[in-house]
C-alpha cells in the first residue's frame, strides 16, 4: 500500500537551512541535495521500511527509521497512515536521542 509522505514545518525549515548552508559554497550543489533528498522521500511512499530502524531513538518500536544522503541523515516515522519526515540534520551534527 503506497502512504502519503508528509513534511512537517520543523523538517521543512531544516531542510531549507541545509539548502541555505550549501548555496553559500554552491547553488547548483544546494540544488542537488535538496531534490535527491526530496526525491528520495518520496520513494519511502512505496517501500517504508526499505531502511533500518533508527538507532538514535529510544524505545523506538521500529516505526522511526533513518539513512543518509549527501551526508545529511533523514529520519522518518512509519504510521499506519503516512510516513512522517521528523528530521534533516547534517552527520556531523552531534546525534540526538528523541
């Protein structure tokens, strides 16, 4: 069954700031990342559970799940209706436990 991908405004706005860094040094390479990120998440829609389960959180019952691209980890929740994008962070940001 294919689930909605939602973004709440705390992953959009951490989203726009990792664009915001990276077009310091380069707008095409900002340009990038977000639309593989974006990309990426909407291939979650059909395969959720295609990564693992987030290390990070605890007593996760499985149902937030995390990867990295372009050396930004993306965390999400797997619902019974949607896969929500909790988080966008850079991997060399201190990982948080949520």
């Amino acid at each position: 069954m294919v689930k909605e991908v939602r973004w709440p405004l705390r992953a959009q706005k951490q989203l726009a700031k990792a664009h915001e860094h990276i077009s310091t040094d380069s707008y095409q390479n900002a340009e990038k990342v977000k639309k593989d990120i974006l990309l990426s998440t909407r291939k979650l829609a059909a395969n959720p559970e295609i990564y693992p389960p987030d290390k990070y959180k605890t007593n996760n019952d499985g149902s937030f799940r995390a990867y990295e691209l372009h050396r930004y980890r993306i965390v999400y929740q797997v619902t019974t209706k949607e896969i929500i994008i909790v988080r966008v962070r850079h991997t060399s940001m201190e990982p948080k436990k949520y």
